[in-house]
C-alpha cells in the first residue's frame, strides 16, 4: 500500500497544474505595481491554489469512484464503446485504498486551509469570502448532496474556482485591493479553463452519458450544438480583450494574445473532427506546445484524447504566460 506524498502527487493529477498555477501568477503579476503588494504573501497564495487543485482532483477521484465501481470505464471499453480509461489506476491495482485516498484529499486540502489561513492574518475578511465560497463550490464540483458536475455545472465551476475566483484572490492577497482590469482578465481566463473541461466532457460523452453524469455536452446531446457552445467559449476570451481595450479597462498591449489565434483555430478544428470523423488522427506540432510524455500516451492508446485536451491547456497557459510577460516587460 502506498502513502508517500510522491505518490499521491503523481495520482493528484499534477500535469493539470498550469490550469490554476498560471492563473494565479498571472493575477500575481497583475497586482504587482500596487503600493501594497506584498510578494511573500502573493508567493503563498499561489502554492494555496496548487495544494487546493491537487485536492479538489483527489476529491473527484474519490466521489466519481463512490459514484461508480472503479471499472466503468474499463467495462464501457468492453462494450466497444470509445472512452478514456485508466482515471484512478492506483486505486483498481490495488495500490491503494479507498481511505487512504481521502486521508490524502484532507490532507491537502488542510494545507491550503492552513495557507489561507494565514493570508486572512494579513489581509483581512474579504479573503476569507473568498476561500469559503471557492472551498464549498470546488468541493462540491463531484460531491453530494449537489454533484454540481453531475447536473451540467461543472464546466462553470471551473471557470469560476480555477479562472474568476482564483485570480481575484490572489490578486486580493498580493496586493490588498480589487482591480477593474484583474476583474475583466479573469473572464477570458476563466473561459479558457473551461474550456479545457467543456472538452473533456465532449470526448467523454459516451462513458459520461452511460454512468449518468450531466455534463454540459451530456445535457446538449447535440453535436452542433455542442459546437456552437464550443465556439463561444474559445473565441469568446479574445472577443472579450477587444471589449476591455475599446472601454479602457486594459491597454492594447494585450492584443499579444491574438498571436494565439491559430492554435485557438486548430483546437476548434480538431474538436469539430472528433464529432464528424472521430477516427481522424492528429499529430502534435510544435508551435501546439509542449505535449508531456508523448509515446507514453501513444502506448496508452489515448493520443485521439490527451492531443485535445494538451492543447486546450497549453492555450490557456499560452495565454496567461503572453500577459504575465506583457507585465514584466512593463516593469
């Protein structure tokens, strides 16, 4: 039986990190030119956010496999159905346990409990709305009573804890103060963590749909309108840049991020080929980004599956690194 903090890093799904890390930098980077910013603090609050991550993903684990037996997958695989296989590996080998992954959920999150904690010190009450109301909507993203991911609202959880609500309070904790274009930034942001999500649940229609889980594209049960909602949440966070700059709550130095318009376009053009021609293969490409353990993945036989959701985070992560430049520049 395993129990070594290694161990329960690898299984926390540690390569969906940029998702929540580069948000928070970016609002840490955002805040930066205050008077009362405070680096320690912003330096605390985003190892906050990645122990929180970590947790809320053992804590998906753990509430889909009480859901579910731990083989669904495996079985709708079986049935000659196409699905993603192998979520909690550690848990059908045997290598641990059921309990041992909720002590490791506790665990982590106490961390980030104890973490904020110690910012609210600082900071004061609005931190602690914050945490709280984040805390109980990622919780809740697969536990009961709501099961919020179960019932199409997962995808806006996402948006909101990882993208609105994580740069909001980081920023808050960095710099002690609200920002009017922190606020606008965390839109596009929080759509592009989405979308990895709303992506996931494409791919994952079928074994979502055979173990009852309502996710949005579960909810649609429609192929274009899946698209349509698809196209909104990609293109939408570059529509929302132009927005900010012509109302001058951001400078025109973001236009940066329309340099990441081809990517956004090849996404959109991979996902629309998943549902017309779901056996069409594609290759990574370098100006795609990194693509993590590439021949792993091949051998896994889930490359149809990781060269859309790679992409869909190294959007977001492209993203927030063109802003968090575009601030250092400045300084």
């Amino acid at each position: 039986m395993k129990n070594t903090i290694s161990f329960w890093l690898d299984n926390s799904r540690p390569t969906a990190l940029p998702q929540s890390i580069l948000p928070a930098l970016t609002a840490l980077f955002l805040s930066i030119h205050s008077k009362d910013f405070i680096w320690w603090l912003a330096a605390l609050a985003v190892l906050g956010v990645a122990f929180a991550h970590l947790g809320i993903n053992l804590f998906d684990d753990y509430f889909d496999v009480k859901k579910k037996k731990q083989t669904y997958r495996e079985d709708i695989v079986h049935k000659g159905m196409r699905a993603r296989i192998g979520k909690t590996p550690y848990l059908t080998s045997g290598e641990a346990t059921e309990k041992q992954l909720l002590i490791a959920c506790f665990i982590f999150c106490a961390i980030a409990l104890i973490i904020g904690a110690v910012i609210f010190w600082f900071r004061g009450i609005n931190i602690l709305y914050i945490t709280a109301i984040t805390a109980i909507i990622g919780i809740q993203y697969s536990a009961p009573p709501l099961r919020l991911s179960y019932h199409g609202l997962g995808e806006i959880v996402i948006c909101l804890v990882f993208g609105c609500l994580n740069m909001i309070g980081v920023g808050f904790a960095a710099c002690g103060e609200f920002s009017s274009e922190l606020f606008l930034l965390s839109l596009p942001v929080g759509l592009l963590v989405m979308n990895i999500v709303y992506i996931h649940s494409i791919l994952d229609f079928i074994p979502d749909k055979e173990v009852g889980k309502h996710t949005l594209a579960v909810l649609l049960n429609n192929q274009k309108a899946m698209l349509v909602l698809l196209f909104f949440v990609i293109f939408v966070p570059f529509l929302s840049i132009i927005i900010g700059i012509i109302l001058k709550i951001c400078g025109i130095k973001y236009l940066f991020v329309f340099l990441l318009l081809p990517m956004a376009i090849t996404l959109f053009k991979m996902m629309l080929a998943f549902v017309k021609t779901p056996d069409r293969k594609f290759t990574p490409k370098f100006w795609l980004g990194p693509f993590n353990q590439w021949e792993s993945i091949k051998e896994y036989k889930i490359e149809w599956f990781m060269i859309r959701w790679l992409t869909a985070r190294n959007l977001i992560s492209f993203f927030c690194l063109i802003i968090i430049i575009l601030q250092f520049v400045n300084l």
